[in-house]
C-alpha cells in the first residue's frame, strides 16, 4: 500500500512539473485544477469577449483587445468552467479601466 502512496505522489509531481514547465504558472494552475485568475487590462483597452481562448498544450491564455470609444463604460467579465463532478473548476476575470 505505501508502495502504490509513494507511486501516486512521484507520479502527481512529474505532471505536475510538466504542466508548469509547459506554460505561464497561474494559467497553468487555473486551467488543469481549477481555481481563479484575473487579468487587467491596459487602460483604455475593451475585451473582445469572445476572442478568449487557451493555447493549447499551455497554460498560456489568448485575447484580443482594441481601444475603447468615446463614453464607453469599463466592464468587468467573468470566464467561468464549470465541471460535472463539481471539482477542478476554474475562473477568469478580466477587468477593464479608462
């Protein structure tokens, strides 16, 4: 039994270090267990809300941006994951400034 415990960890601590290794260290926490990030934006740049995406094989995570317009009022989004066990699920929040 302490033999498949020992195995279990080894095993947990070389994904692990593959992950980090493979992409940005909060990205990578956020996107394979769960947890929450959150990315300001320059000031005066709105999220296209739909360009979000993950790099895949990474933790790295993609968006596009463009300037904000005359009266434009800042948002903040919310990316949330939701997972059927209830376990692992993440959050991103992009917050926008003028």
């Amino acid at each position: 039994m302490k033999y498949i415990v020992k195995l279990f960890i080894v095993i947990m601590a070389a994904y692990f270090a593959v992950v980090v290794i493979g992409g940005s260290f909060v990205g990578t926490i956020t996107k394979h267990f769960g947890g929450n990030m959150t990315i300001e934006l320059e000031a005066g740049q709105k999220l296209e809300p739909y360009t979000v995406q993950w790099e895949p094989g990474s933790g790295n995570i993609w968006y596009l941006t463009e300037p904000m317009e005359e009266g434009y009022q800042p948002k903040k989004y919310e990316f949330k994951e939701k997972s059927n066990l209830g376990a692992m699920e993440g959050k991103i929040t992009f917050i926008e400034t003028r």
